[in-house]
C-alpha cells in the first residue's frame, strides 16, 4: 500500500513541479469543484433555471454530503501532507512539494468529498442539458458536449486536488466513480412534490444518524477528531 500512496505523491510532485504555471488553474478549479459552491453558486443558478432541477441539485448535495462524510468516518483513508511525515517514507529523500492552505486539511481523505458530492450534484444538470439539446438539434456531437464537459470538469478538480496534496489519486477516483453512480441513482427519485417540513426533517434525521455513528465509533475507541501532527520538515521539503 504504501507504494501506491507514494505514486499519489510523485504524481502531485510532477503536477507542481512540471506544470507550475498551472497552479493559478487548480486552485480556482478546486473553489469551483468545493461542495460549497453548490449551495452557494450551482443550486441558485439551477434554480432559476427549473425548479425541478434546482430541487434535484439541492437535495443530492444533501444527501451524497452525508454520505461522505459516513464513508470517510468508516474508511478512513490518510490524507498525502500528513502521511508524507507520518509513513517515514521520505526520511531519506524529502518531497519536493508546495504547500497551500487545502493541504492541511485534516480528518479522514475516502473519498474525496469535492469529487464524490460535486459529481453527484451536477449530474442534474447535466442530463437537464443534455435533454434540452437533444430536443433542438439532431447533431451527435452538440447532445454529447454536456456530458463531456460534466467529464471534463471533474477530471480537472480530481487533479486539482492531487496537485493541492488533499487527496491521493485512489481518493479521487473513488469519489469520482462513487458521485457519478450517486447523481444516476438518485436523480429520477428525488422527492419534488413534498412540503418544506419534509425537507426540514430529513435534515434533522441525517444530523441525528451522523451524530449517533459518530458517538458509536467513539465509543469503540476511534477517534474522528484526532488531528495529525505538524509535518516534519526532514520529510517535507513545502514552499508556502
């Protein structure tokens, strides 16, 4: 395993150091792909669009956020600023990587949250799109642009992430897969036709489910609020 995870850090050492024009990019691709950026920009924007699809934005984030969060609780993966000093992998050779303010981001890495949620969420969209140009043009390759920029987009904020040291490669990949097959899932079953204090109640269960996991896995000894120490600098060669 541990050779895997040091392929995620050459892979982010050769996304900063060959392409450092590139990190303006990322960091601006990583804000875009934040979850928070689904309430605060996507679900507006969509909503203004069709109600239905903004409810259907709105909800998904809801529900894969919790999801997440569950998931990273259970598998708890490490995160590559942290592991680069805890492994000892690098006591020999230190990593040549930058460091950002995202890179010490703390708390378990499985999978990676803004790939996992964001995918999810813009599925939605996507297919909204994509239906709506299938009904105007006969042209293969105009039905299949929203698809390929769904694509596309994830892809750069999955890279963006290895590029920050948020997240290993195997990371991303599972949120990418996980979030498209969520957004598939879920996006002809979300409840359009319910009252708000359906909403409010949903809620307020997914709050009290995530705080009684959390206490239970207390309980049995794990901590999830742990937080790692700082790195050590004679395996961490960092640029601020």
């Amino acid at each position: 395993m541990e050779s895997t995870l040091g392929a995620g850090i050459a892979m982010a050492e050769a996304l900063q150091n060959q392409l450092p024009w590139l990190e303006s990019v990322w960091l601006w691709v990583t804000f875009l792909g934040d979850p928070k950026s689904l309430f605060l920009f996507y679900f507006p924007a969509a909503y203004y669009a069709s109600r239905r699809v903004g409810i259907a934005v709105l909800w998904i984030s809801l529900i894969t956020e919790w999801l997440n969060l569950v998931f990273k609780w259970f598998l708890f993966g490490d995160r590559p600023f942290w592991w680069v000093h805890e492994s000892g992998y690098y006591s020999q050779a230190p990593a040549q990587v930058h460091q950002f303010p995202s890179s010490c981001e703390t708390g378990p890495g499985s999978p990676s949250g803004h790939c996992m949620i964001t995918g999810a969420a813009l599925w939605p969209i996507m297919t909204a799109v994509s239906s709506r140009l299938a009904t105007r043009t006969h042209s293969h390759w105009v039905r299949v642009i929203p698809s390929l920029a769904y694509c596309t987009f994830l892809l750069a904020v999955g890279l963006s992430r290895i590029f920050l040291l948020a997240h290993f490669p195997h990371q991303v990949l599972a949120g990418l897969i996980t979030g498209a097959v969520l957004g598939w899932l879920m996006t002809p079953r979300v409840p359009m036709e319910r009252e708000l204090s359906f909403y409010g109640l949903t809620s307020l269960a997914l709050l009290l489910g995530a705080s009684l996991i959390y206490w239970t896995l207390f309980t049995l000894g794990l901590d999830l609020s742990c937080l790692p120490q700082p790195p050590s600098s004679s395996h961490l060669a960092v640029t601020e």
